[in-house]
C-alpha cells in the first residue's frame, strides 16, 4: 500500500510529500536481485539529482491515513498491575504475560517489574494493532518488553504528556533453542510505527532497543534508546520525519538491514531533532544497507566509526547535520550533498567515496589511505613505473622532497631486500590521490562526490578531508575543509577527475607530492597556493569580487581555492597573530 498524498497526523505529510510521485533512478534499474551490487564503472554512475529523486518507485511506506487515525474513545483497557492485571475478554492472560490476538485499539497504563506484551497475529492473519501507551513502565527478566508478530501493522501511540518505558532481559529464554527472535526490548516482526506527544524510553539490555522486521517509521514523540547492541533498526526501512531521539548505543545507532530487495535498506530522515552515540568498537551513528537520504531534521552524531555510512547512496539536501566526533564522517559509494547545514569533525577522512573495492585501513595513523596492498616481496604493485631516475630528479626537472631517499633501485624493489624507504609508512597500506589535477595514480573506482545547491559544508579531518576514489565534481554551495596537517593525507583527495564549476571551496591542508587540486579543464577559476600556516593564522583571499576571509585552526601548509567571482587577478595576504603580514599573488588556473 503506498502512502497516500494527504495523512491524517501532519507528522507523516513531509514522507508523503517526499515518497509521491518519485521516479527510479538510473543507478537503481538493475536486473540484479541484490541492491548492492557495485557499479561496473564510472560511466555507469547516475548521481539522482535530489532526495526525491533517488527514492525508488517500489519503495513506499506501508501505511495509509486510516491506518494513523487513531479512535481514543473505542480503545480497550488494559491496566497492568503485578498482583493482577486487568483485561478485557478479547485478551489473554497468563500470569504477568499479556496476549492480544485480535486487531483493534488498546490502552494500556500501570506497569509490570516482570512481564510481556505479546501481539500474536497468528489466528488473526492481518490487520492492525494500535497500543496507546499510557504511563506504561514495563520491564522483562527473559524476553522482550513488547513482542509483535503475525499482524500487519503495530502502531505505538504516545498518549500525550505521558511517560513510558520499557526495559528488556539482560538474557533471553526462548522456547525453542534454536530460536533467536526476538531480540529488542520493543520488537515487531510486522510494520511498526511510533507517534504521540508522550515520552518513551527504551533499555535493550541484552541486544537491541527498538527492531522492526518489516518497516519502521517514527513520526512524533520523545524517544530515548540505550542499547547494548544497535539502538532503532528497521529492515527495509527506517524513517523518521519528528519527534526529539535520542539514541546511546554499543553497537550501530539508527539503521537499516536489507541488503538483498531492491527499494529496500534505506534510511529516509526528514524531520526530528536526532541525537546519536554510539560508544563500541566501530560503530555507526547512521548506517544503510541501501542508502541514506537526509531532507530535513537536525541530527547530532559522535561515534566510533562512520558518523553517516550508506551502501549505495547517501544524499543530503536539507536539515542540519553536525559531527563532533567520528572516524569518518560521511561514507559512501555516491555522496551527494545539495543543501542543510553540514559540520563534520573526523579522525580520519571527513567524507569518504568508495565503492568498496579496495581494502582500506582502519588505523588511524593511516587515515584515508585506502585502495590497495604494498607486496610485501619489495616490488612495486603492476603498472607502477620502476624507471625511477637514480639521482633523485623526477622528470620534467622536479626534485624529491627534502628529506626523502634518492637511491632508488631501477629494477623495481626497494632498498634492503623489500624494505620501505625510511619514513614511509610500513604497514602496506598505499596511499591514495595522485598527481595534481585530479588523482591519476590510482585506479578510479565507481564512486562520486558531487556538492551543489545551497549546502553550507565545514570539515575538520585528522585524515583527507574530502577523499573520492572516484570523481569529484563541485557545482554550488560552500565548502570549506580544514585538512590533516602533513602528508600523505590532503585537503581533497580524488583519484578520478576533480572538476569546479560553482559554489565556493576552501581547502586547507598539507602541501606536497600527494596534493590533489581541480583539473585544469575545470570551468571555474581556482589556485593551488603553498603557504606556511599556523594555528591563529588569518587568510584573506580578495579577488574580482571582493574579499573572502578564513581563520586558520591548525597547521597548514596550502590552499585550494575557488569562486565564481575569483577573477585573474588574485592577492593572498595571510596575517599571524603577532599582526605581521605577507602578502603573494597566486597562479589563477580554469575559468
């Protein structure tokens, strides 16, 4: 059942909006069953132009305006009590274990230390079952607080101003052995939905907080989540368009599991004030099997790993995301950034386009280097040349870097019998990027980072930047990047082409061997600027169409910039804190 154009709760008009009416995409029509499968190529890339865009015909939200119109006065009574509940005919009970086998409202107030909700569909076949919380606090020694199966739809309703909780066991105890669902302290094998304007807090003790097997759509209410495992999950999807989240987690925060169905896997945020942290070992704040689509919402992430990580897509056109805290910010195979406002503070990369390919190290000293492994027989990987000059000269007439060993053999093999030069790394990660002008030292794998529209994006990388194993194009917005401080890691990283044409970049970050600045073909002036940058530094770059201002947070030595009012004629004064200045007048290329 698709959503319908008009809803009866406001909450779920912005999805609906969003979801009507959207057409599939090239990158989706796949004769594949798997919605993972990597693009073949570059040229096989379609970047969807908008969120709405990317939304695949066959994905829907299943449920209708009937389904969220909500009738208080007809719903039945459940009132929990330890020495007694109370309920109604139609409902089960069997010491403090309370089944609803039939389709209908229900509210439910008072509280179990030691019991279960159990919403069993299976006489039932279908239908809907709507549980209007009510000062509910309900807490289970050997399963989950609320279990639902069977039916087609569980709709959670908040009652309004009410305080609810739910807690699940520290260890299950299933019937079967064998058994392993389920395995959140609220758990739904059909659709679930959570709206009302009460509260809720959920404690997964024992793996997840809330699960659903189907979709799972949240549209209102204040909603906290601890989790010893992953905190909200929905299978095919998991949208959320209102309401205060809040989500602490061991494992992933918010996610979606499908990685098999077409349409399937997604994260769809579009409203909501959202608030992740994840404290295990490599753990999400956002992850998608398919892809992560972000239209509006504020979302606070701090996290082990990728702050956002989508399979497939991640586009983000409105809304507020900021990341205080994350290995990577963004990760991806097609990032697409085209509005909101976008903070990303990272250990390693800010933003991260890969498809996949290439095996990549998680150590943090080797941030971003991803793509490849050195052989560890001392030669170097095929297709790299092994003519090296043996006096140090590169040619056209360059030199090493200062510092840097000059006693290359010519037949390939490094010095030593396979041992890496001293003061390059030697844990056989190679470095990305690749000559100026667009990284072409390194294959070029099926991925993109496109930023356009009004996007306001601010990244602080211990690692690259802004690291695209494959192309990078920049058409609007504002970019502005506060790189790692010395190579091998860059401001921007991009194996493929590296094109501006609009919005406005400014790149600070290492300079070096490894810089990778705009093809020269780009059709928007830029400049690659060497400058010898501390903390409390002030850049000022004026051009044709005034002047743009940036203070320095950390060491750098060059800039990449570019602007649609850049000009030709170009000063770059950098002011210390002392008030000294000096003043250099760069190379202006493209345009």
């Amino acid at each position: 059942m698709k959503l319908q154009t008009r809803l009866a709760i406001a909450g779920l008009a912005g999805l609906s909006l969003l979801l009507y009416g959207c057409t599939t995409s090239a990158s989706n029509d796949d004769s594949s069953e798997s919605n993972t499968e990597p693009a073949t190529a570059v040229a096989d890339l379609v970047v969807p132009e908008s969120v709405a865009a990317a939304l695949a015909d066959d994905l829907a939200i299943n449920l209708a305006d009937s389904d969220l119109a909500v009738d208080f006065d007809s719903a039945q009574a459940i009132e929990l009590n330890d020495a007694g509940s109370q309920v109604p005919s139609s409902v089960g009970l069997d010491g403090s274990t309370i089944t609803i086998e039939q389709a209908g409202t229900y509210r439910l107030s008072g509280s179990l230390s030691d019991g279960q909700i159990v919403v069993d569909g299976a006489g039932a076949g279908s239908g809907q079952v709507t549980l209007i919380l009510d000062g509910v606090s309900i807490t289970s020694s050997s399963s989950a607080a609320i279990f639902a199966k069977g039916f087609d739809q569980l709709l959670i309703v908040l009652a309004d101003g009410s305080t609810n909780s739910l807690t699940d066991a520290l260890t299950y105890v299933y019937a079967d052995p064998a058994d392993t669902e389920p395995d959140a302290a609220l758990f739904s094998n059909c659709d679930l939905a959570i709206t009302g304007e009460g509260s809720l807090a959920v404690t997964g003790r024992a793996g997840d907080g809330i699960a659903s097997k189907d979709q799972l759509v949240v549209t209102s209410g204040q909603i906290s989540v601890t989790a010893a495992d992953d905190g909200i999950k929905g299978r095919d999807l998991l949208a959320i368009n209102g309401g205060t989240i809040s989500v602490d987690s061991t494992g992933q925060g918010i996610k979606a599991t499908n990685d098999t169905d077409l349409g399937a896997g997604y994260v769809l945020i579009d409203g909501g004030e959202i608030t992740v942290n994840t404290n295990g070992e490599a753990a999400d704040c956002v992850n998608a099997a398919s892809d992560v689509l972000i239209d509006g919402g504020s979302l606070q992430l701090n996290c082990t790993d990728d702050a956002i990580h989508a399979e497939q897509r991640l586009l983000i056109d409105g809304g507020s995301v900021t990341v205080g805290g994350a290995v990577e910010g963004l990760e991806s195979a097609i990032i697409a950034l085209g509005g909101g406002q976008i903070a990303l503070t990272a250990s390693d990369d800010g933003i991260n386009a890969t498809d996949g390919t290439m095996t990549e190290s998680n150590d943090p000293d080797m941030g971003g280097w991803g793509g490849g492994q050195m052989p560890t027989d001392g030669t170097l990987p095929e297709g790299m040349p092994t003519d090296f000059p043996t006096d140090g000269s590169f040619p056209g007439g360059g030199q090493m870097p200062e510092g840097m060993p000059t006693d290359f053999p010519t037949d390939g093999t490094f010095p030593g019998g396979g041992q890496m030069p001293e003061g390059m790394p030697t844990d056989g990660a190679m470095p990305q990027g690749g000559p100026a002008g667009g990284g072409a030292m390194f294959a070029v794998q099926a991925a993109a980072v496109v930023i356009r529209g009004d996007v306001e994006l601010t990244i602080d990388a211990g690692g690259d930047g802004i690291d695209s194993n494959g192309t990078m194009e920049i058409t609007g917005g504002t970019t502005t990047v506060f790189g790692p401080t010395g190579e091998p890691e860059t401001a921007v990283d991009v194996n493929g082409d590296f094109i501006v044409s609009g919005g406005t970049l400014v790149a600070l970050g290492a300079s070096g061997m490894m810089l990778v600045t705009p093809t020269e073909a780009s059709s928007q002036a830029w400049f690659s600027e060497d400058l010898d940058l501390t903390a409390g530094d002030r850049v000022t770059v004026t051009g044709a169409g005034g002047a743009v201002t940036v203070d320095v947070p950390k060491q750098a030595g060059n800039l990449i910039f570019s602007s649609a009012d850049l000009g030709t004629t170009v000063t770059v004064e950098v002011t210390s804190s002392d008030g000294s200045s000096t003043q250099v007048i760069p190379e202006v290329k493209g345009g």
